[in-house]
C-alpha cells in the first residue's frame, strides 16, 4: 500500500478498518478537505479561547473596577491591551470584544459545516454510484447467488448510514483540533488543575473504547434486520397478484409487521445503548467540575483565574462529548459499511471490451460443441446443461423444445453472454463466443418472452428500450408488427401512457406484445422468443407466426415455446429433457415432433 493510501486511511477511516478497502478510492479525492476542517476548528477554537480570556479582566472590572498586576502568561497581554484603555471605556471594550470573538467563531462556524455538509453529499452520492456501477458490472451469476432484497438494503439502506461516517470524521477531526487548544489554554492558565483534567478525560476515554466494542455488536443486528424487512417488503410489492388470489394479505402483513418489529428493537437496542452516553458523559464531566473546584480552592487560585479555567472546561466538554458520540456512532454504522465493502469488493466478469468483431450471423451458424454448465456453488449437483451440442443454422428459426428445467433458458443465457460454460466451447462461425467484444454481440441480439420485464416509465420508453434514439413512427411501427399498435391507440394518452412497476398496469398478452415491439425495433441479428406467445390471444399469435416465417426485422430466430402452432414457424429443433439434448435437426425429422403430431391427429378425431 503506498503512502498516499496509508496516509488517506489515516485522515479519512471511512471504511470498517481495513486500511486497503474498496472504500478508500472513494475517500482519496477529498483527504485534502480533513486538514482544512481541522484548520478552521482550530481558528474557531482560538477565537473562542480570546473570547473566553476576556473574561479574566471583565471579572475582575466588574467585581473591583480595576485590573491585577500580574496574572496569569496566557491572558497578560490581553490585560495589558485592557489596561491601554482609559478607565471608563475598559468594561465596553472587554464586552465588545467578546462579542466581536463570538461572532467570528459563528461565522468560521458556518463555513465549516457548509464544507462538511458538502463533502459529505459527493462522497455518499459516490458511494451510490460505485454500489450502481458494481451491481451492473457484477455479472448475472452474482444475482443468481444472492438475494434481490439484500442487495436492494444494501444500496438503499446501509449506504446512506456508510456516508454518514463522513460527518462523523470530520466532526472527529474538528473537535480533536479544538481539544488541543482548549488543552493548550487550559496548560497555560493553569498547569496543576490540566493535570488532573488529563487524567480524567483518560479514564473517561478507556470507558469508550470499552463500551464502542459492544455497539459494533449491536450494528450488526440492525444490518440483518433490515435485510429482513427488505426481503418481505420485496416480496410484498413483486408478490401482490399471488398473494392477493391465494388470500393471503394476512399472513403477509403478519410477517411484515414481525421483519418491521424486529427492526424497531435492533434500532431501538442501539439507540438506547447510544443515548446513555450522553448523560453518563455529563455526569463523569460534572463530577470532574467538582473536583477541579475544590482543588482550585485548596490551592488558593484567584477567582477569575478559576472561574476562567472552570469556563475553558465547559466549552471544552461539547468537544470531548463529540468525539466519544462520534467513535461511538462509527462503532454503531459498522455494520453498514462492512455491507457496503462486501458489494464494492465483488468481483466482476471478465472484461467486456476488446473482444474480436462479430461474425456475420447471415452466414455464420452458432454450433455448440459439448457445453456444460454448472451454476457457481453448485458443482456437486445436477448440470443445468450437460455435454449439449447442436447447431443454430444462420438465417433459420430454431426452436428449443423440452419441459420446464430442461435447460432451455440456460441455452439462452448462455448465447446472451449472461453465463460461460463450465466446459465446452459455443462457436460462431470460425470464432468462439468468448473471443467476441461483449457489448457488440449484444447489441446484436434481442430477447422477448414472458419473463423479460417492464420498466417503470411510458409505453414508448419500453419499446424504445435499449433504441433511445428511434423515433415515435419507429417506434409505433414496431408495435405494429407486434400487433400491439391497435390497444396502444386506444389508450387516454398512447404512447406516453405510463404501465406502472414492471408493466402492472397493463395485461398479460399487453406486456408480452410491448416486449416483443422492443426487440423487434432493434432490428437484431438474433432474435430470442422465450415463451413469447403463451399469453397473447390467437390474432397476435398468428401476427407474430407470419413474422417468423418472413424473417421481418431479424435474420435468426430461436424460439422456446410449448405451443404446436409456434413450432410449426421453425425450421430447426433441439430437444432436450433434464439438461441434455436427446435430438436436434430439421423440425419435421424430429420424433420428438412427430410423436406430438400423432397425439394431435387422434386427439382430433376423438
């Protein structure tokens, strides 16, 4: 680790601890600003310090009307400024300058917290956009392997309590600045009483430290509570239809209220152990007031000088207090930023840019040569796919035929690049897959089907779904292949209707038509129909059957359906049944296909 990281680590501990943390890059664009925090709160301290040390001859002009003739080396110059002034004018003189002392600290104040207020909005909205980034560069195996709601609490939750860690830095950093001020003015005033302060805040201290340990239990709590409660909220809002036809809002709301209920105990576990610091602190200060009181009288100090020393230690107490409230509010956020860490420090995919150019999918079949694919976790048990290899012929409509968990999806996955195979190679053309620029081969591909969602925007921002650029007759004729046009039409607002959370709003063969618009406006090499027809009434199967034969808007077509009225669009098949590929060949030659024509024919005549 370089300097600068050592360096950044130490001035900036954002992280959970680990001095080389996917935190620090974040943190090392703004380590610069944790000096200039410091700096100001030393200029607010020692304002208030001049402040505070008026107060020695405005004591003693109010108690005696006149000034000592020696005190103490810290405040003598300002009695000897004081004492510049005629006689009269001393005690307007002290006032005003405390005053003006004041003001100043509130100003330099208000400049702080304005940078820190600052600072601490980029780096959280940077924390945001790493967790953004991470997630979309993770690869689809990592969404497979972990829950939906855990990752959604992680950047919708335990972010923002990672970023508050930056308010509590700085605040850190501004307090210990003031500390050693207020200690170094403290000293100078009076050696013997600092001593016994020292000794106190050190025990104090050592009592912290002890107790911090016991938060950092506690904040872990509260991350997997919320996690919890996500994953039900989660299931809650994607569920509804389910939930609603099986009745079962009881016993939802009924697991709800527990996630929410075991969240509002770890909050309030935490919360409570946090808000006993506060009075037990103030305790521990008032008995430490008590002391330097009666010492002061013992050892015969003048009352200004101990009424001075006695005001430098109360404006001391916010800063020691502040930075216990604060190791102890990082002690209570650990939890979320080690959540955090785990996200940033994900491993991605293997790099997305360049790959070779993409083959002409007019001329170049895909062939798949003994693909094997087992899902990460999970190589003791069955393969998704085992030993497949078949051919897609270029310019051809293949279809995937086999029950559900045949390995047709994974098929598909695998072709979209959201999966590698565990073994075996998928060559196009003369080029493995794998050798090809990612972002290219899929720019190439469009997918529909029942399982490709919706977004939350208008009809138009889904067709036009990864084709930002098309225009609104663009737009309108791919909805007219998909014979979606006419229902489109007819809608209060057309295309700028809104469909709601994952298309909700509109219905079943309504969300399939749309999808099916938004791949045919790409214009792809290869078009993927999973499940595509399954929900759409006979006119639009019937639209989309004569698309296939056409080959209107693409020029390879893989089609997944257990219709016999799709199939008959194909050309090509592959079956397959629990991972394997039992056949594959021109459609009609298929027994597989054969045996459903015959089952058909005496179902017919029955």
């Amino acid at each position: 680790m370089s300097w600068r990281d050592r360096l950044t680590h130490l001035l900036f501990p954002i992280g959970s601890g680990n001095a080389a943390g996917p935190l620090l890059p974040i943190a090392r664009p703004f380590v610069w600003t944790v000096p200039i925090v410091a700096v100001l709160g030393v200029i607010a301290s020692l304002l208030e310090g001049v402040g505070i040390g008026l107060l020695v001859p405005f004591i003693y002009l109010t108690l005696s009307k006149t000034l000592p003739d020696t005190a103490p080396a810290l405040v003598r110059p300002i009695v000897e400024l004081v004492r510049s002034f005629e006689p009269d004018r001393r005690l307007a003189f002290v006032a005003a300058g405390i005053l003006l002392m004041v003001s100043l600290k509130a100003a330099v104040g208000i400049a702080n917290a304005t940078l820190v207020a600052a600072i601490e909005g980029r780096v959280g909205a940077r924390i945001r956009a790493a967790l953004s980034a991470r997630l979309l560069g993770a690869g689809y195996p990592f969404f497979v392997g972990n829950d939906a709601a855990h990752l959604v609490n992680v950047v919708a939750t335990d972010a923002w309590r990672a970023s508050d860690g930056v308010r509590l830095i700085f605040a850190l950093a501004t307090s210990a600045a003031a500390i050693v001020i207020f200690g170094t003015l403290l000293f100078l005033m009076e050696w013997r009483l600092t001593l016994i302060v020292a000794a106190g805040v050190t025990i104090i201290r050592a009592c912290y430290v002890a107790y911090g340990r016991r938060l950092r239990r506690k904040s872990e709590r509260v991350s997997t509570s919320n996690r919890a409660l996500g994953k039900q909220m989660l299931t809650m809002v994607t569920a509804i239809r389910m939930i609603f036809v099986f009745a079962q809002e009881k016993r939802e709301h009924e697991r709800f209220v527990d996630a929410s209920e075991e969240v509002r105990r770890a909050m309030f576990d935490i919360e409570r152990a946090t808000l006993v610091v506060g009075p037990i602190f103030e305790l521990a200060l008032a008995t430490l007031f008590v002391v330097v009181l009666m010492v002061s009288t013992r050892l015969a100090i003048d009352l200004p000088i101990a009424a001075t020393f006695l005001v430098l230690l109360y404006r001391l107490q916010p800063h020691l207090m502040t930075i216990n409230q604060s190791r102890i509010g990082l002690a209570a956020i650990r939890g979320a930023t080690r959540e955090v860490e785990w996200l940033l420090a994900q491993a991605g995919p293997a790099d997305r840019e360049g790959g070779g150019p993409v083959p002409d999918l007019r001329t170049a079949d895909i062939v798949f040569a003994d693909v094997t694919y087992r899902f990460p976790g999970n190589e003791r048990d069955h393969a998704a796919l085992q030993g497949a290899s078949f051919t897609i012929r270029a310019g051809e409509t293949t279809a995937l035929i086999g029950r559900s968990g045949a390995g047709k999806t994974t098929i598909v996955n695998l072709l979209c690049r959201l999966l590698d195979p565990t073994t075996g190679t998928i060559r196009v053309g003369d080029a493995p897959l794998s050798a090809i620029d990612l972002d290219r081969w899929r720019r190439g591909i469009a997918l529909a089907g029942q399982d490709i969602d919706l977004i939350d925007g208008t009809i138009r921002d889904n067709i036009a779904y990864g084709t930002q650029d098309a225009s609104d007759d663009a737009v309108m004729e791919a909805a007219r292949l998909a014979d979606a046009d006419d229902f489109v039409r007819a809608l209060p607002f057309g295309l700028d209707t809104h469909v709601g959370m994952r298309g909700l709003s509109l219905s079943g063969g309504q969300r399939q038509r749309i999808g099916l618009a938004r791949a045919l406006l790409r214009r792809p090499t290869l078009l993927i129909l999973d499940e595509a027809t399954n929900a759409v009434d006979g006119l639009s199967e019937a639209t989309i059957m004569r698309l296939l034969r056409e080959h209107r808007s693409f020029h390879t077509a893989i089609v997944i359906s257990h219709r016999r009225s799709t199939l008959a669009a194909c050309q090509s098949g592959v079956v397959l049944s629990d991972g394997r590929v039992v056949e594959a060949g021109k459609l009609g030659a298929l027994q597989f296909v054969r045996t459903m024509e015959a089952e058909f024919a005496v179902e017919a005549g029955a």
